[in-house]
C-alpha cells in the first residue's frame, strides 16, 4: 500500500531534515530558516461625516429657539406693562442661580430648595401611586371579574380634573402638603394602572395555554410570563404618569401655598417680579424634559424589539 504525504504551503518553506540528521539538528535548522514577515492588515478608510444629517439635527432647534426668542422680543418691545426682554431676563437668571439655595425664612427660598421641595411631594404621591396602581392593574389585566368590576370606576373617575381632588385632600387630610400629596396619587393611579392592565391583556395566549399544561403556580405565571411581557407597557404608563405628576404639582402648590415650584411662581406673580415667573417656567420645563427623557431611556433599555428577517 502506497501512503501519500501532502504539506501545506507553510511546511513546505521549512527544510527537510536530511538522513542521518537527529532530531535536535532538524529543529535547530527549522528556527534558522527564515520566515515570512505577516502581512499588516489594510485599515479601513474612516467613514466621512454627513455634514448635511449634522446640520438637520443642529439647525431646527437653533431655529426653533430663535423664532421664539424673536417673538419674545417683539413682544417686550410692544408690551407697556415692562414685560422683560430676554436679555434682562438672563440677567435675572445669573442673579437667582447664583446663590439657589438660600434660605431667609419658611417664606423666602431660594429656587433649588423650591424644586426639590416640589419633586419631593411627586415622588411620594407618585410611589403611592405605583404600589396601588401597578398591582391594581396586573389584577384587573388577570381576572375579568375584576375588569368588569372596575372598569366602568375608572371610566367615571379617569377625566376628573386632578385639581378637582385637591378639596377633598384638604377636607380628609387637614393639611396643604398631604393634600398636594393625594393630588398627585390621584392623578398619578390611571395612567398605570390602564397601561398595565392593557398589558396584561396583550400578553398572547399561547403562553397561558403552556403555563396551563405546566400547571404553574399564579405566582409563577406572574414572575415567568406576565411581568417580562408587561413591563413595557407598564414603563409606558410610569413615564405617563411622572409627566401628569409634574404639570399637576404646580397648580397644586399655587393653591395649597408652602415652599416648592409652583407656590415660587405665585410668590413672584404677587411680588410682580415677571422676570422670575419666565424663570419658573423654563426651570419647570427642563425639569420635566429630564424626567421625561430619564423615564424614555428606562422604558428603551427594556422593550425588545423582534428582529426582522
């Protein structure tokens, strides 16, 4: 039987061993050979930059604020009350952030103890809300006893004005700041809880039909099938939710009065400082933009988008 012996193109650059040469020397003459130098890889050409996708993402908003800061402008100059220019605007925006968080008094604070306060009061009406709101929703999604039951409460109660509910905490809870509080629970609950039990309605029934041949336990139903399916919708129904907490908690605080936002623009409007209400109102918009973008970035870590083919 014949055995044939093939190289590759590599062994066949090393020399053979000749007979009568021990192994040792056939080593010795394979490190002396020489080697091919490696070849250095080809760097890929960096990819130019698109000016023009760069421009169309810079140049709309320096329009957008352009245009409102000509209006403005327009406006300052045709006003006979002293409505303020934007520049004397900004002047008063370096006096009142350089020193933000003075205090002379429960009366007189400075702005960034007036938006903590504010977000202090959003954040408890707005974690009651979530531990009422999102369990209430699973539920209502689950059993349709329950949706048929409340249903047709949330309907009744969801369009109420949020500031219609102010009274009623002030009545129960003899207090402005546990009445802006319940303002916010209130308006905070619908959001979550509808967005969640819609959810929980969309989740397709073939994964109950496995979990009813697997005869899993609610609770794993809850944990393994229900809570990954619904949590986008639940994040939807959050970020809806801090968003409604904002706007509602400056109205709330113009009339319960206390340190926070909304009672610092009402101080300013009687003081007829105008300056320092246009101030207000960008604080209070950049604030709720961080909320909102905050909230979208949590909502966009976890929505798993199904991959096309």
């Amino acid at each position: 039987m014949v055995s044939a012996v093939f190289h590759s193109p590599l062994d066949a650059s090393l020399p053979l061993p000749r007979a009568g040469e021990g192994r040792s020397e056939a080593a010795a003459r394979a490190e002396a050979a020489p080697r091919s130098t490696p070849v250095a890889k080809e760097q890929k050409p960096r990819a130019p930059i698109d000016l023009r996708a760069f421009w169309m993402r810079v140049l709309p908003p320096l329009a957008g604020f352009g245009l409102l800061l000509l209006i403005w402008e327009l406006v300052a100059m045709k006003s006979t009350t002293g409505f303020p220019t934007p520049a004397a605007t900004w002047q008063q925006a370096l006096t009142v952030f350089s020193d933000p968080f003075y205090s002379k008094g429960p009366n007189d604070q400075g702005v960034g103890w007036n938006v903590l306060s504010s977000l202090q009061r959003v954040a408890l009406g707005f974690g009651l809300a979530a531990a009422v709101g999102i369990p209430a929703g699973f539920a209502i999604g689950r059993f349709e006893f329950l949706s048929r039951m409340f249903n047709p409460l949330i309907s009744l109660l969801r369009p109420v004005s949020p500031l219609a509910w102010l009274p009623i905490g002030l009545l129960v809870f003899k207090g402005a700041n546990p009445a802006a509080i319940w303002t916010i629970f209130i308006c905070s609950i619908w959001p979550m809880v509808i967005n969640t039990a819609v959810g929980v309605q969309r989740v397709p029934s073939d994964y109950m039909n496995v979990a009813k041949v697997l005869n899993l336990s609610e609770w794993k139903i809850f944990t393994r099938i229900l809570f990954p399916a619904v949590l986008p919708y639940m994040l939807t129904g959050v970020r809806l939710a801090v968003g409604t907490a904002w706007l509602v908690i400056v109205a709330a605080e113009m009339l319960t009065g206390g340190v926070g936002i909304g009672f610092w623009v009402w101080d300013e409007w009687n003081n007829l400082n105008v300056a320092n209400i246009i101030i207000a109102i960008f604080v209070i918009g950049i604030v709720g933009l961080v909320l909102e973008f905050a909230l979208i970035k949590l909502a966009t870590a976890f929505t798993f988008e199904e991959v096309k083919s």
